[in-house]
C-alpha cells in the first residue's frame, strides 16, 4: 500500500511528504538534546540525513513529513509507518520549542484524518517509550487504549470509531480531508 502525500493540509498546520532539502532542519531538530529525548538519537551528519530521506523515498509504507505552518514555517517532523491495509503506527513526533502550542495537538490530528478518512485505516498502533508520561497522557486524552508495555514502550491502540468521537472535542482543529 502506497501511502505517500505530497501534503496534507490542516486548518493552520499542514503535514507534507519531506524533501533532501529538510536534512538540515532534521540535524538540528534531532541532534537537540531536550527535543531528542524519548527518539533514537542521530550524528547530525546533513548528508546522511539526505541519504536517509533518499532511501524514505523508496520505501511505500510510510510517510515522513515536515509539520509546517500554511506560510511554510517548519515547526516539527512526525511519521506514519509500518502501515498495512488496516492500521499504522503514529511517531517520531519532535516539533521545535518555539512552534505554537496547538501544533502538536493540530499536526496528530491532520494525520488521523488522512489514515482514517482518506486511506480508509482503521487502527493507529500507539508505541511511546515509557517515561514519555505527556505523550501517553496526550494519547489516552484521544481516548488510545493501553494493549501492552516491554521493558522499553508502552503500547496502545486507538481506533478509527474511537476518534470519530474523540474529534468531536478537538473539532476547532479539524480541517476534513
């Protein structure tokens, strides 16, 4: 299944596919100590940074992206991946300190409605390392339920029914797709 988009747009925050030209801002994103603290971390090297996107590019289920303001501003990355024909799993999310408040809440948004409504997915499969308290919190908000926990990630499950419900709270962010 080929999941790639060009862009995706939400109501003031807008997810599109990223570019070779995006290794510099992945580098300093990724290499920032405090924003880099529950992802794998990375050397900073630019040019392996593009070689990577080079290699995302081949790749069909799964969609790296830039979190970007309608004007362009970059703010954060975030994927989708390991998708099959019914779920995915949401990640990777890492947005500088000062993007406004609502881009995460707005950015995780725009992409449930892509995989929900425009890929047809029924399932996001949750992985968030445990000691990431806020983003676990931030996902049982949406209403994710917990389905295990490893000695490194807790897992959790939110399904297409449960934020079609979940949305009608957050509605002054969704722009539907």
């Amino acid at each position: 299944m080929n999941v790639k988009t060009k862009l995706v747009e939400g109501k003031t925050v807008n997810i599109r596919e990223i570019e070779e030209s995006d290794a510099e801002f992945v580098a300093q994103l990724r290499t920032d100590a405090t924003l880099n603290k529950h992802l794998s971390s990375i050397d900073g090297n630019i040019e392996k940074q593009r070689e990577y996107i080079r290699n995302y590019h081949k790749k069909t289920n799964e969609c790296y992206f830039v979190l970007e303001s309608k004007q362009g501003e970059r703010y954060g990355l975030g994927r989708m991946y390991n998708v099959t024909e019914e779920s995915f799993v949401p990640g990777s999310w890492i947005i500088k300190k000062d993007a406004p408040l609502t881009a995460p809440i707005e950015s995780i948004i725009t992409l449930y409605e892509y995989a929900f409504f425009k890929l047809g997915l029924k399932r996001a499969d949750i992985e968030v390392r445990k000691d990431n308290e806020k983003v676990i919190a931030f996902h049982k908000r949406f209403g994710a339920v917990y389905t295990g926990a490893n000695e490194l990630n807790v897992y959790m499950e939110l399904t297409k029914e449960q934020y079609k419900i979940t949305r009608n709270k957050y509605k002054k962010f969704v722009r539907e797709i």
